[in-house]
C-alpha cells in the first residue's frame, strides 16, 4: 500500500500509522501534566499497567499529554488517537468535554472513552475493545 508505514499487527490485521505533525501545546500546562502523571489516579494507573512500555500490540502510549490548551489521559501519537477514562472528574463537565472532543477532533484526532468503572472490572473486555476499534480505525 503506497504511502502508508505499517505501525503493528493486532490479530494478524495490519494497522498503519497514522501520525499527526503539529499538534498545538500550550506549555503553561507541562506542570499541571507532570503532577497528574505522578498522582495517577487509580482507574488510568490500572489501565497503564496495560499498555506502558508497548505491551500492548508494541504501541507507544503517552500518559497525560498535552494537546493544545488540553490534557488527555493517554495519547497515541503513532495514531493519533485519544484514550480517556472518565470518571468523578467529569461529572458536570458535559460542555467542557464537548469543547474538548470537538477540539481534538479538528485536528483529526480519533478519541475513545471509556468509564473508570469498567477499567477497573471488565478491563479484559476493554482491551478488546480498544483492538477493535483500532482495527476497525486504522486498517485502511
């Protein structure tokens, strides 16, 4: 396939990078990233255990990155893909989320969320799922 650079196989299924140059990152906010990342809050620690040091299909993921004037939970630059686990701290938040989403979207950011409850008990079906949704996004 011309042009496109092969980033992994998940199940025998290749999945093609799709990186995005440029991203914006308001620099104010490296502080407040890094204190985050050192925090971790309980449901994000679980799921990096999943993935950190390309455990998961040989993908890097980033925790707590920067993306404008925006920090996502993990971050795969390879993809250009959004992981976020809500939980209480986005309760009540329902049109800063949508800000966000439309914000990461437009730089053509995909973005999958997934709730701190099911991290924490149906982790194996979410693993599943992120695959899929990988396969179903990135094999073109």
């Amino acid at each position: 396939m011309p042009n496109k650079i092969v980033l992994t196989k998940i199940n025998e299924i290749t999945i093609y990078r799709n990186f995005i140059e440029n991203l914006p990152y308001n620099i104010k906010l490296k502080d407040r990233s890094r204190a985050l990342r050192k925090a971790g809050n309980f449901p994000e620690v679980v799921f990096w255990k999943q993935v950190h040091t390309s455990i998961f299909w040989k993908i890097d993921f980033d925790r707590q990155r920067i993306i404008g004037n925006y920090i996502v939970d993990f971050y795969v630059k390879t993809l250009g893909l959004v992981i976020e686990i809500d939980g209480n701290s986005h309760n009540d938040k329902d049109s800063y989320d949508k800000k966000r989403e439309e914000f990461l979207i437009s730089l053509g950011i995909k973005i999958i969320r997934f709730s701190d409850y099911r991290i924490l008990n149906d982790l194996d079906n979410v693993m599943k799922e992120l695959e899929g949704f990988i396969i179903k996004e990135y094999f073109v």
